[in-house]
C-alpha cells in the first residue's frame, strides 16, 4: 500500500537549488563515526607558506615531511601550545589522522562532514583532494566512497588558511609595512574588521557517515498556519543517489511520547495535527519548547523493503510580523537576552559540550528569553537546545564591519547566508535571519547591496523576518529601509560621552524614536552595555568597575521601559553574555570586558541586576 515515485523530483526552493546538509543522525539505515580526536598538526613556516602543497604533505604521514605536534579536534589551535608564533599564526595550517573504517560499509555510501573549518579549508582522502570550502562557521559534507579503502588505514589531511581579505565573510586585509626603520623587510600582518580573536582550525564535530546507496538528501518543514485545535504543516523531501524512481516515500510525526499522530506519503505534502502542542518561546506559555519527531522513510515497493530512515525533531509554531511586533503563534514577542560569543577557555571557537551547556544553564538562571548569534553561525549543538529550551534565536551571519560592497563580496556573503539558511531552516528557535553586523551602511553603495542580500534571504525564506544589525546614525544609514525589523547597537555613556551615565536614558530614547518614527518599524537594541573588570569598584562609579556597569544597564532600563511603552521597542539585548577574547589592544585588559558573566563564566554584580529586570519582564 505505498504509491511509487515514478520521476526523480528535486526541490527548489524557489529556483534556488541547494543540496541539502542534513546533521547525521544514526538510524536503523544510517551509521556515523566520529574522526574527533588527537589529530597530527604543523603550521607552514611563515616564509614558505605553500611548501605543504608543493612537497605534497598530503600525500603521506605528515611527519614525514615536518614536525608535528598533537592537536585536538574539535578545536581552535590558537590557545594550545605555549607557542605565540601558533596563537597568532597566520596562513596554512595541517591537519592529519587515519581512521579504519567497519566492514559493514563496503555496500553504502560514505560521507564526510565537517561542521565548521576556519576559514578556507582543503580535504585530501588518501592523498586525494575531496573537497574544499569557504567560509568560517558552517557545515559542508562530500561523498567520498570512491576514494576509501577497506581492510587497510585510510589517511585524512586537512588544510586550513585562516587568512581573510576584503572579499571573505568576514572581511580583512593583509598589511606589509614597508617603513625599514620600524620593520624587517617583508613583514607583515592580518588586520581585521572585527573586534573579537580570528580562532582558527577544526572547530566542530568531524563526522563520518554511511547511509543506503539511495538516500534522504534533505527535509524541510514549515509551519503554514496554526490555531488551537489545528497545527497545519508542509514538508518536503529531496533524494539522492541512484535508483530514486523505485522508491516511496513515507511521512509519519511522532509526538514527544513517540506517539504517532499523523502521517502522509509522497515527496512533498501538507500534514495536519489536531490540537497540537505549539512550540512556544521561554516565558510565553507553561508549555516550552515543545518538539515533535519527523520520520521519513523511503520504500522499495518492488522489493518490498525499507530504504533510508531520517528523524528530524521539528516544533509547530507560526511567525508573522508588521510595523509594530513579531508575534510567535499569534502572541507578541519581547525579546529579553544577549549578544554572545562562542568562546572558550583554550578551546577558542572549538565546541565545547560543558561551557555550551553551562552557558544555557545561566541564560535560563537569569531568565532570558533569546540570544543572538553574534557575530556568526553558532555550533548545530548548541541550536539544537535553543529549540529544545525555547530560546528564540536571531541568526546571523559572519558579515560583521563590512566596507566594501562590491559584486566579489556580494557573491560571498549571498553563499553565506544560502548556507545558512539550508542549515537552520528547520529550526523552530530560529525566529529571524540578521545578515550581517555594523555595516558602513552610511555608504550609498550599501544601498542597492542590501536590497539585493534581503531579497534572496526572503525568496530562500519567506516565513521569517530579515534583520541587519545597525550602528550608523539613522540619518545617514541606507539600509533600514529593506529590514523588517531594525537592530541597533549604541554604547551611550561608554564609547560616547563616557562617564556621563546622566546622558543615557535621554540618549537611548532620542536613537531609537529616530529609527522607528523613520521607518515605522519595530526596533530592537542589539548591544549597550559596559566593560567592567570583575572585582573593581568605586563609589561614585567610575568606567571600567562593576559599580558603572550596572549603572549604565539601570540608565538604559529607565529608557527602554518608556520606549517600549510607547510601541517601539521588542527587545532589549545586552553586550555580552560573558567576557570573550578580542585581539591584542591596549584598551582591552586580555579581552572584552563587557560580560556580565566572567569569561570563567562566574556572575559580575550586573548579572544579578540583569536577572531581576529580566525575571519582572514578560
Ligand atoms: C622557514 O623557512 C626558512 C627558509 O627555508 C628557514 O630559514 C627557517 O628556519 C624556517 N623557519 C622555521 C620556523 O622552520
Ligand atoms: C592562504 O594563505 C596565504 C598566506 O599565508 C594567502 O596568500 C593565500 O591567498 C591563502 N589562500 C586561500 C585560498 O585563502
Ligand atoms: C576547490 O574546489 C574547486 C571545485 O571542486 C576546484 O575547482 C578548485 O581548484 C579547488 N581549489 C583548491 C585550492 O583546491
Ligand atoms: C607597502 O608597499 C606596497 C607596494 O608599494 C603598497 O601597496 C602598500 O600600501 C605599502 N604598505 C604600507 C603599510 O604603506
Ligand atoms: C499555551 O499554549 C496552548 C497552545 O499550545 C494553549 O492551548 C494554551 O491556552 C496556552 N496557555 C496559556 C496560559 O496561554
Ligand atoms: C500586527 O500583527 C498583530 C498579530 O497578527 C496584530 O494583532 C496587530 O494588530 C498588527 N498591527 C498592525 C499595525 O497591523
Ligand atoms: C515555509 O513556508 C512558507 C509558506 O508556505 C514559504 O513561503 C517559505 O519559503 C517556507 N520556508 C522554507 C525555509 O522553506
């Protein structure tokens, strides 16, 4: 009883076809081995910068060609050794391991998937080049079944450049100074549009993965419209591999419960649930995070047996949006939370399961309700608590500083964000896309740029809002006018008129009833706050001590209390989380100081401040 496929359909989102990148999920058709672990690692001498290439490192064990050291991976290889040349190298870096792989896989198909490399990174299998990719913060996976070996030792390398230009997402640009008094000849350094540490290497989980010869490419669900008693949802589902017309396709949600509660066949469909359990945001309903389980089965019918089997946990809930607010299923949103960093101690940006989960532990003591991913593509682990805690997330990309905006950067940054977009689409805590953080958006030529980025991300995405976090003076920006709604960023009484904490709420309300009488748009602070060294006080308060910081947060509450009173402001999200490391500057003591957790993650004075105000606000 299962209709067959008789054509090979693959979907496009709107004439946009992407192939799909999918997490690997084991099931009973599909098996994963991890490659994380104690890699072999050199960086390339700084003067021969492509000896790695030309003596083929990847062509045999590395350390018969170089000195090695040991290397973990996940993570950034920055702060590991107590080399300062490794810290703060710039260009090729080697990655090496063997792995053998089970029996059992001679009949599959055999992937390779990285969840992030930064920036550029080249893959060679066997001394074969596999792959390469762009781009700091997202996932790409290869089929490599052709080049692996069974029965004997497969061999992996890997290099990354973390060398950025004017047309990388993020963008920076390679300084040679040429002042023989001062310099050696030949010197030159990285130099960056950005305010937090370039971490570089293998950051995320390195996943290999076997699934039938005939296999689930993608899934997408999306919520069309929901009530109480009806939650209406379309999928869709893209094939890959060979043999695609034999089979079928099955769709069946399963409740938190394992319940089944309903099914559909075919490749793509709607499917209703009655009385639904609605996704909902922290604070918003008794009910959080409610998640349901997609399963999608493929069916020979002629043979009469199963094929590929994915589970895709999914949440019903609705977004809509206009002039005055986000409303998630019908209800109106206030965003309370945290610009972030994904940083560790001596793991850098490398995924680290203990402070990412401590991280939700403390957002959820302090009662937050969401976070942004500033500034780039946070870790599938990590999102995948939003979705189960029920923090909404803002989901940007790398686009941070951006000052240029020619065609070459526009081809880059619309990757990034098709990425992006494949990657989370699915993602119930995802409740808008920012494209990008404090352009030069004062520049005409930004104009015509961001029209084009909004576009695509509306046609790649229609059910989620598209933001761009702001921070030129409203009167000069261009770009507002493509956003549905408009983030700024504004540090009155830090970067400008320091001290002066009295100018604050004046400031505050004056900025952000310029954006919204503008553009009649909601408006959310995106970053305020303070840097304060944990420990220091004064009385009366002076920069830099805890005392100034929480004063600063208390003159900015007084104005987004009146602002949001007035129906212009959503949401208030305060810079930073926690402490995180930045390059080296005289005036950041080892890092931004602007957490209200200590990079070690301990509460500065401010976050219990900043937990009673979240605590009162709903
Ligand atoms: C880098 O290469 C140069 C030229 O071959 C050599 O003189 C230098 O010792 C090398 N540096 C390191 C750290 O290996
Ligand atoms: C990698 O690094 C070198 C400098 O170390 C740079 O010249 C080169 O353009 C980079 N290559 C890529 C593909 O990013
Ligand atoms: C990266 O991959 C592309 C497409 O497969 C290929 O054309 C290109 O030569 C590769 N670049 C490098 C540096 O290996
Ligand atoms: C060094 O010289 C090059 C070539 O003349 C020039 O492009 C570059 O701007 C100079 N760098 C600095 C820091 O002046
Ligand atoms: C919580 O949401 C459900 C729908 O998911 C709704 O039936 C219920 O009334 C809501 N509870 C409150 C207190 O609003
Ligand atoms: C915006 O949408 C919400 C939810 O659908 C609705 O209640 C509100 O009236 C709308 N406001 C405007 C100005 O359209
Ligand atoms: C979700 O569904 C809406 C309406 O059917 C569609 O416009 C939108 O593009 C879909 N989003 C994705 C990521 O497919």
């Amino acid at each position: 009883m299962h209709w067959r496929i008789f054509f090979a359909t693959v979907i496009c989102v709107n004439g946009i076809h992407a192939s799909g990148i999918l997490y690997p999920r084991p099931s009973e058709s599909r098996e994963t081995l991890t490659l994380d672990g104690i890699w072999k690692f050199a960086i390339a001498n700084r003067t021969e910068q492509n000896k790695g290439f030309k003596d083929k490192w990847y062509a045999a064990p590395l350390h018969h060609n170089v000195e090695v050291i040991d290397m973990p991976v996940p993570s950034s290889y920055n702060d590991i050794t107590q080399d300062a040349n490794i810290r703060d190298h710039i260009g090729w870096a080697w990655y090496q391991r063997d792995f053998f792989l089970p029996k059992s896989w001679k009949s599959q198909q055999v992937s390779i998937r990285f969840g992030s490399v930064n920036y550029y990174a080249v893959v060679w299998i066997n001394g074969v080049e596999v792959t390469n990719h762009s781009g700091g913060y997202l996932p790409f996976e290869v089929k490599i079944t052709e080049h692996l070996k069974f029965g004997h030792l497969n061999w992996i390398t890997v290099a990354v450049n973390n060398t950025l230009t004017p047309w990388t997402i993020p963008q920076g640009k390679i300084v040679y100074h040429n002042d023989s008094q001062r310099y050696p000849a030949g010197y030159y350094e990285q130099q960056y549009n950005f305010d937090f540490f370039n971490f570089a290497g293998i950051h995320r989980p390195v996943i290999l993965s076997a699934t039938p010869k005939t296999y689930i490419d993608d899934i997408t669900i999306n919520t069309t419209s929901v009530t109480d008693s009806l939650g209406v949802i379309f999928y869709s589902v893209e094939l890959g591999g060979s043999k695609i017309a034999a089979y079928s396709v099955i769709a069946e949600i399963y409740d938190a419960q394992h319940r089944l509660v309903a099914q559909a066949k075919g490749l793509k469909g709607e499917i209703s649930i009655n009385n639904p359990n609605l996704w909902w945001p922290r604070g918003m309903n008794e009910s959080v995070g409610y998640l349901y389980t997609l399963k999608i089965q493929l069916w020979n019918d002629a043979k009469n047996v199963e094929g590929d089997i994915y589970r895709l946990p999914f949440g019903v809930r609705f977004i809509e949006w206009n002039s005055t607010g986000v409303y998630i299923n019908g209800k109106s949103v206030y965003f309370k939370g945290f610009g972030r960093h994904e940083d560790a101690i001596l793991r850098g940006r490398g995924l680290d399961l203990v402070t990412l989960t401590k991280d939700y532990n403390l957002m959820r003591w302090i009662e937050a309700n969401s976070f942004r991913t500033s500034h780039y593509p946070y870790s599938e682990e990590l999102m995948d608590l939003a979705d189960q805690q029920g923090f909404l997330v803002i989901d940007e990309v790398p686009a941070v500083g951006l000052d240029n905006f020619d065609d070459e950067l526009l081809e880059a940054h619309m990757q990034t964000l098709k990425e992006l977009v494949q990657r989370d689409k699915n993602r119930p805590a995802v409740v808008m896309w920012s494209i990008g953080n404090e352009p030069q958006s004062q520049k005409q030529v930004s104009a015509h740029y961001f029209d084009t980025i909004v576009k695509l991300v509306h046609r790649l995405d229609s059910s989620r809002p598209v933001t761009l976090v702001l921070n030129k003076p409203s009167s000069q920006d261009v770009a507002a006018q493509f956003l549905d709604v408009i983030c700024i960023n504004r540090y009155f009484g830090w970067y400008s008129d320091t001290g002066h904490s009295e100018l604050i709420t004046y400031q505050m309300i004056k900025e952000v009833t310029a954006w919204h009488e503008k553009h009649l748009k909601p408006v959310v602070v995106t970053e305020y706050g303070a840097g304060a060294l944990a420990g220091l006080h004064t009385d009366p308060p002076v920069v830099w001590t805890e005392d100034y910081q929480v004063v600063l947060m208390e003159q900015n509450f007084k104005a987004f209390d009146q602002l949001r009173e007035m129906g212009y402001l959503i949401g208030e999200m305060i810079w930073n989380f926690a402490d995180f490391a930045t390059p080296q500057e005289y005036f950041r003591p080892t890092g931004c100081m602007k957490g209200v957790f200590t990079r070690e993650r301990q509460p500065k004075f401010a976050a219990h401040f900043l937990r009673r105000r979240y605590a009162q606000l709903t």
